[in-house]
C-alpha cells in the first residue's frame, strides 16, 4: 500500500509543478520539480525510497531517449554537424578526463574509474531544460538546433561511455584499446538492433493490416513499447541498449505512412500519449534528484569525511570547466576551419557555452552508478549524487542568468495577420446572416454569441503575438476585472440588494470570463488576485460562501435581469475607474481595448440580451450557430488558398485548428438537430 501511495505522491507532485509552472513562468519548472522532490524526500514515504539504477535505466533513459532521436530533424543536424559532432562526441570525452582527473585530484579516495563515471555523466547537455529557460528570449534557430542535435548525440555517447567507466569501476581494470573495440562493437551492434526493431514492428502491422485486425490501442501500444525491447534486446546480446533505443527512434520517425483517418486518429492520439510520458519521465528525473538530496544532504554535509568547503569547491569547479570546455571546443572550432556547420559569431559561441546545461540524462545516468562495490556498500556513491547535483543546479541557476543577457531581448512572434483576416471574413459572414436571415429569438441570441466567440479568437490572436512581459499586463488586467466583479457581486449579495438566483446567474458570468483567463499563462500577481483574495473573502465571510450555495430556482426569473443591470453598470464604473489609474503602469492599447469590450457589453446590457448571450451556450441552438461559423470558416479558408493569399501548408493548419474546434463543440452535445448549413 505505501508503494501506491508513494506513486500517488510523486504523481501530484509532477501535476502541481506543471500547474506551478504556469502561475509562475519566470521560474523554469524543474526547479520547482525539485523542490517538490525534496518535500516528498522529506516525507515518511520518501525517506522508505530505494532506486534500483537498472530499472532507472531502462524505464526512463530509454524511452526518453527514444522520443528524442523520433523527434530527430535529421536535415538540420546534417547541416550543422560539424559543431554538433565535436561537442557531442568530442566534448563528452574532453569532459569525461578533465571532470574525472579534477575530481580525482580533489578528492583522491574516489576511485578514478568512479570520477570518470561522474565526467561521462556530466557530458551530455539537456536541451528541454535550455528550451524551458529561453522560451521567453529572443535566440537563434540556429543556435537552438545545435543544442538539440547535441543533446541527442551526446545523451546517447555520454551514457554508453558512463557504462564503459561503470565496468571498469566494478571489475578494477581497463583496457582503452579493448574499451575503444568494445565501444565500437557496443555503438555498431546497438544501432543494427534499433533497426532491426523497428524494422519487424513494421512486418508486424503490415501482417495486422492484411488480417483487417487494425486497432488504434494496439498500434499505439506496440510503438511504446519499442524503447523498451530495443534496449533489453541489445542488453542481452551485449551491446549498446542506449543506442538501440535512439537509433529505434530515429528509424521510427522515417517510415512512410498512408494518409488515412486511421491513421490520423492513430498520430494525434500517439502524439498527446507520448508529450505526457516525456513530461512525467522528465519530471520523475528532477523530482528524484530533489527526494536524493533530501536523502544524501544531511550526511554528507555533516560528514567529517569531506569539508563542506571541499564540497562546494569541487562543484563550482567543475561547473567552470564544463563551460570551459565547450568555450574552447567552440572557439577552435571558429578559429580553425570555415566549413559549413560551424558557429560564426561570438554571440553563438557564448550562447552555445552557456546553453550546455546539465539536466534530465545526466541526473538518471548518475543514479545508475551501483550501490554496492566488490560485494560491499559504495560508500563514493551518496558524494557523487551529491555533487551531481550540486553541478546541474548551478550550472541551470549560471544559464538561467547568462543567457537572457546574451538574448536579444524578449522573443516576438509575428502577429498572423492572415488568420486574423480569415476570422475577421467569417465574423462578415455571420453578421450578414444576422441581418438578412430570419430567424427565432434563439438563433438571434446564440449567432450574437457566436460572434463574440469570433471576436473573442481574434483577440486571442492578437495576444498570442504578444511578448511574456506584455502577455502577463493582459493576465493582470483581467484578473484585477475578475476581483472587482466578485467583491461587488458579495458586496450586493450581503446588502440583500439581489437574491441567490440573481448571484449563481452573474457568478455563471465571472466564470465564463475566468475561464479564459486560464486558457493562457498567468502571472504571479494574477494568480494572488484570482486565487488568494478568493480564499481570504472565504475565510472572512464564511457565511456568505454557505448561504449562497442554498437551492435556488434555475429558471432565470424578470428580476433578476433589474439586478444583473445594476449590479453590472455599478462594477463597471469602478473597472474604469480603475483602469483609468492605470495609465502609465500599462500599455495604452490594451487598456483601451478592455474598455471598449466593457463599453460593448454594457450596450448590450442595455438591449437585455447580455445574460441571455451567457445562457444560450447551453441551448441547442448556439452548438448550430458555431458548426454554421466553422462551416464558413472552411469556405473562407479555401477561398483565401485559392487565391493564394496563404499557403497550402498555412490553409491545412488552419483547418487543423477549425478541426479541434469543431470536434470539441460537438462533444458537448450528444442530441443535435439536423444542422441545414445552407440558408
């Protein structure tokens, strides 16, 4: 039972990172993966916690691995080998003697195989923890490429020289022209294997094909489960499991594939399995580290076997030497040859110094050292997850303040003007229909809707090529919006100036807005004005919280509609009298765009149709109205490829997005009308 509790544990602790993440993105989400590690570390449940380094190797590594080399781009990394190749392979080995031989000469009762094997751990770069920390700056694609191709190369070389230095730390001898055979044979034998896996899967579905046997939940399952028998399969006939497992990945990634709804179903259903099992595999990776330093802190900092000074010193220096090696690698690399694929300015080499940042790989590989030595405790063991740690924190922490000073500046994305056009086509479209059609109440009201949902997009077009500084100013205004509208919805409902029924009708509003308030990253102070002025007003006015969630009748009743006005036109004054001291604080244009949307609603307040709008999203006839705009989202979008104002790979990624609208809407409802798409 503690092992299901502790699976539970872990589990929240990954999904509260993400969800963290999201409220504070300035801070990069492994180090609060950490952090929660170190709570559940901590914790009786933690502390009971035994990693088995093999089941490390072959549950995480592997598949991680896998997805990596599957998400290979094989022409980029052609093009930028020359600098790839070096510090992948050459900067893993440079590594792997001056980090050993420095930590040897640091610490001399560390076997020298054992500090070779934290050298080789120490090689490979992550490039999902630079991604996390410049996903907000302005960097090259060129220099984000390498870094990728990188980490697949070096994750693969890094590890299988980690397992050479292992051997040789287990056994006590080596041999480097035996070890050179080895690791050729191992890289040669693991690289035939991940073909010859991928290979007979693709014999396997075609036989499942011929047999009309096809399922999505087979086919999806034999793809997971490639990592794992390319690697046990190439561990048992003794070579490489790690390379198989890339080398898989990257095979798997090229085949062909018919263009079928099969198939489509079975890629979007493949692509969200495997960004959760990535995501969790890496958040397991950091969430452990933070359970290991709970576990080795302590002891080792109140060891008399090593000075705490010595400890911080071997860390900072083998921080510097990691970026040291790169630089110079980097450095000879422009100085000495002019071919294609190398860096060609200063702002790359520094870029790329800085961006090897040590993370997911290194931390499983260096679980993977054994924790017993010659049939005895490997008392080295709990010092080299120590300093391992030690490195890949401040190595994140020097990355996480270098690079945005060496970035030009925050990261814009173009505005799509084209997908704003085709919204703004569709929205022609509707309000024609809307004056030259006949149509019910209902309709009127739920096409009124439907409109607004299209201008609601366009907006969301518009931020969305916003910076994450200008992005979080939107997050902050609407949530200042959400609290005024709640402390005045209490304020009126505790002056008894609206019923209940009046109150769960407006606070179905405040939702509505809420919720796409979450559809994009909120800030720190967004999230305090959303969450915890919330919790506060609970804890204050906890009669209010009770007595408002009494039955009430659901049915919208004439007065209600006298109290919704009030209560509406009231916070609206104070909106703008609020946003109004604002001036200066935030950027004019979004400001004014906010006031003109409440300026828009109050006019429809004054036409009584402004609750019934919020309403309607639950009728029948508002689902009508939105396939009617998809519909005619579609002609827009054919049209504009006819004519060759977008591209056809742009027209098919809108459609794609209509596509998900569409299959969303229609999941909401299970009885629809027969739609006549045709007026």
């Amino acid at each position: 039972m503690e092992l299901v509790e502790l699976i539970i544990l872990i589990a929240l602790a990954i999904t509260f990172s993400n969800i963290f993440a999201k409220i504070i993105p300035t801070i990069p989400i492994f180090f609060i993966q950490i952090f929660l590690g170190i709570l559940v570390g901590l914790s009786s449940y933690g502390r009971a916690l035994n990693f088995r380094p093999e089941i490390f190797l072959v549950l995480i590594i592997a598949p991680l691995l896998f997805r990596e080399g599957e998400h290979a781009e094989l022409p980029i990394i052609f093009k930028n080998f020359g600098t790839i190749l070096s510090l992948a392979f050459g900067g893993v080995l440079v590594t792997l003697v001056a980090v050993g031989l420095t930590l040897h000469t640091l610490m001399p009762t560390i076997p020298l195989a054992a500090c070779m094997a934290f050298g080789a751990a120490l090689g490979p770069t992550d490039a999902v923890a630079v991604t996390s920390i410049t996903k907000s700056l302005k960097i090259p694609d060129r220099v984000m490429r390498i870094l990728e191709g990188e980490g697949l190369l070096n994750d693969a070389s890094g590890v299988t020289a980690f397992q050479f230095a292992t051997v040789a730390l287990v056994t006590g001898s080596f041999s480097l022209w035996q070890g050179s055979l080895r690791l050729l044979f191992a890289s040669v034998g693991g690289a035939l294997v991940g073909i010859i896996v991928v290979w007979g899967k693709r014999k396997l579905i075609r036989l499942i094909e011929q047999l009309s046997a096809q399922d999505v939940t087979a086919y999806l399952l034999i793809e997971l489960l490639l990592p794992f028998v390319a690697y046990v399969f190439s561990e048992i006939i003794g070579v490489s499991g790690i390379i198989a497992a890339v080398v898989a990945g990257v095979m798997q990634a090229t085949g062909r594939q018919k263009v079928t709804l099969f198939q489509a179903e079975l890629t979007n259903v493949s692509t969200a399995t495997w960004n959760t099992i990535v995501f969790t595999l890496n958040g397991l990776v950091f969430i452990f580290l933070g359970i290991e330093i709970s576990q080795v802190f302590s002891p080792i900092w109140e060891s008399e076997v090593y000075a705490n000074w010595l400890l911080l010193l071997v860390i900072v220096a083998v921080t510097i030497i990691l970026f040291l090696i790169r630089f110079i690698f980097l450095l000879l690399l422009n100085l000495f040859s002019s071919k294609k694929g190398h860096v060609k300015s200063w702002q790359e080499i520094f870029l790329l110094t800085f961006g090897g940042v040590k993370g997911t790989v290194s931390l499983a590989t260096i679980f993977i050292l054994p924790t017993t030595l010659h049939g005895e405790i490997f008392p080295q063991r709990s010092v080299l997850l120590f300093l391992t740690a030690g490195v890949i924190l401040l190595s994140l922490i020097i990355s996480l303040i270098v690079l945005p000073q060496l970035a030009d500046g925050e990261a814009e994305v173009p505005v799509d003007e084209k997908g704003l056009a085709i919204l703004a086509e569709v929205k022609k479209e509707l309000r024609i229909d809307q004056e030259d059609t006949a149509l019910t109440k209902n309709e009127q009201i739920a096409l009124k809707a439907v409109i607004q949902s299209y201008e609601n997009r366009m907006w969301d077009t518009y931020t969305a090529a916003m910076t994450e500084s200008e992005r979080q100013e939107v997050q902050e205004i609407q949530a200042l919006i959400i609290g005024i509208e709640r402390d005045g919805l209490d304020e009126s409902f505790r002056r008894h100036e609206i019923d209940v029924n009046t109150y769960r009708f407006y606070s179905r509003f405040i939702a509505n807005f809420q919720h796409s308030v979450g559809q994009q990253i909120l800030s720190f102070l967004a999230f305090w004005l959303l969450i915890v002025r919330r919790i506060i007003r609970v804890i204050l006015h906890p009669k209010l919280f009770f007595e408002r969630r009494q039955n009430a009748p659901n049915q919208m009743q004439p007065n209600d509609f006298s109290q919704i006005k009030k209560v509406y036109l009231r916070n609206t004054k104070l909106i703008k009298q609020s946003l109004a001291s604002l001036d200066g604080v935030y950027d004019e244009k979004i400001i004014a765009h906010f006031l003109a949307q409440r300026q828009n609603m109050v006019g429809r307040l004054q036409l009584n149709d402004f609750m019934a709008a919020v309403m309607i999203r639950q009728d029948p006839a508002y689902i009508k109205e939105m396939l009617r705009g998809y519909y005619l989202e579609r002609k827009v979008i054919d049209a504009f490829e006819t004519a060759g104002t977008i591209t056809t790979f742009a027209a098919n990624e809108y459609r794609r997005k209509v596509n998900l609208l569409e299959s969303y809407v229609m999941s909401q409802t299970g009885n629809l009308p027969k739609i006549p798409f045709f007026r």
